[in-house]
C-alpha cells in the first residue's frame, strides 16, 4: 500500500503544544554533557545540595568560606548535577508496516518525529534508529531544537523493505548504544520469530522501555468476504481461506491473545506497553495517552 503523502509528520500548531512537553525517565541515568535534566549524581552546577567535610585534594574553589569563617572548619559545597537524556526511537520499517491508511510506517513516523521534537526542544540527545531484517544506520546522536530538520529529513527518506527480524536488530542495536537512557520501541511486532529474545537484549541494558504497538484498524477489525489467497508481504507465504463468522471470531481470539500476551510480557519486566492503530490520533496518543503512561509530561 503506498505511503500517505498529504499528510506531513508534524503540524505547526501541533509543534506548539509540544514545546511545553518533556519526556520523563523513570529511572536517573548520568549523561555525557550538562543538560537541563536535575540528576541525583552530586557535582559542581549551579543549585546547591548539601555540604560534606574537606579532604585533602579537593578543588579549593569548593570550599565554603562563609562555614569556614563561623565554625573554623572546612567544609565543600556540594551541587545538583545537572545532565542531559538519551532518548531513542527504534522504528519497526518492514514490509508489514506498509499497510493501512495511513500505513503504520507514517503513523510510526510521526510519533517517532513528536517525542524527538519533545526532546530536542528540552535539550536531551536524541537518536533515531530503524530496522527491518537488520539494524539500518540510523541517525547519528543530536541536541537542540536546530537540529529537528534533520529528524524530519531522516524520517521522510524512510521507505518499507524486508522483513522483519526485531531480535537481530535489538542486539545490534544493545551492541551499538552502550549509553543508558529511554528507548521507545515503535513496531507492529508481526514477526514470526517472536519478540521475547528481542526484548531482553534492551531489559539487558538496563533501559528505560517503551512499546508502542501499532496496528492498522484493518487488522483489528478486517473487511474480508468470500473465498480469499492470502499473500505474506513479508516473505511470500500463501494462505487460501474461506472467510466466515466463525472464522472471523477465531482470528480475533488469535489477535487478542497476541496482543494480551506482549501486553503481559512486558509489564512483568518493567516494560511500558501502548497499544494503538493507525486511526487513533497520533497527536492524541501524545498529549493524552503517553502523558498517562508517564513517557511526557
């Protein structure tokens, strides 16, 4: 199915209403440079946190002489460490992805194209990687709000090939990205290998997760009549059926479970699970859905 071209990846007016977002981790990770993020981690920004004794070696500009002048000890400041996220997208851009109206991919885009905008304008790193049968190059690590054409480049250049393999792809991607911070998973996760492997590669990392799930309503609720040859975008496999309400009502209970078994998966690994289709608002699955999950606020 090709590509929705009228629709862009992100509006002005919903821009704006992104500027007063940040994403959120659930847990304090150090970061590489200052950022505007406070950490638990004890260093020499600007907001001060408590004081501890004087050791032989420490800087001297520390010391707080205003203590030193009342008490005749020396003692140094200690500050809130300011530092910045890592965030990063993993888009699913297989075949699979190239259904629906909008197809999946465009809508993976878009949310992919939100959060990083989110992040940017908050000054966190911001990484874009892909994958279909392998982890693909990716877009290279970027801070500040300048920087969001080349997130909109990356993402429009995108187009769907192969098939999916989620569990080569995470391991490339653990291997790559030493770095912890927040990784969002956006994927159909029709993958016939499965995504348990996958997943424990990025719990390995000791990650921030985020699955985001998406669906086409075509197959949540599929049209289908009569005698059908059913075609595997992926790697070919041919199914011939017959549809009928029985059949129908069998194919939703295998959808449910589907769907009620990664649900279960992660959320027994500290992993946060969105479900969504390509006909639920992505701007609503932003401002309202993820804000209830506690990826923005």
């Amino acid at each position: 199915m090709p590509e929705t071209k009228l629709t862009p990846l992100l509006d002005p007016e919903f821009l704006h209403k992104l500027e007063h977002l940040e994403l959120v981790s659930r847990k304090i990770f150090v970061g590489r440079m200052k950022g505007e993020r406070k950490s638990k981690r004890r260093g020499s920004s600007v907001e001060f946190a408590d004081h501890r004794n004087y050791s032989i070696g420490d800087d001297l500009r520390h010391i707080d002489w205003n203590v030193y002048g009342r008490l005749d000890k020396l003692f140094l400041k200690l500050f809130l460490e300011e530092e910045d996220l890592h965030f990063y997208t993993l888009l699913d851009t297989s075949l699979s992805m190239d259904f629906g109206d909008p197809t999946k991919l465009h809508y993976g885009k878009q949310v992919a194209a939100a959060l990083s905008f989110i992040g940017l304008v908050n000054h966190d790193r911001v990484l874009l990687d892909t994958f279909s049968t392998t982890l693909d190059g990716g877009m290279p690590s970027i801070r500040g709000r300048s920087q969001m054409w080349r997130v909109v480049q990356y993402l429009d250049q995108l187009t769907p090939s192969g098939s999916s393999n989620l569990t080569a792809a995470a391991r490339a991607f653990a291997i790559k990205h030493s770095g912890k911070g927040v990784v969002v998973v956006i994927s159909d996760f029709l993958d016939k290998r499965g995504y348990e492997d996958a997943l424990r590669y990025l719990v390995a990392r000791n990650m921030d997760i985020y699955v985001v799930h998406v669906l086409s309503r075509e197959e949540v609720e599929p049209e289908l009549v009569g005698d059908l040859r059913l075609v595997d975008s992926e790697d070919d496999d041919v199914a011939e059926i017959s549809v009928s309400a029985p059949l129908l009502k069998r194919y939703k209970d295998n959808l449910n479970a589907f769907v009620g078994g990664l649900k279960d998966w992660c959320t027994k690994r500290g992993i946060t699970y969105i479900f969504t289709t390509n006909h639920n608002p992505f701007d609503k699955l932003i401002l309202n859905y993820l804000r209830e999950r506690g990826l923005v606020k």
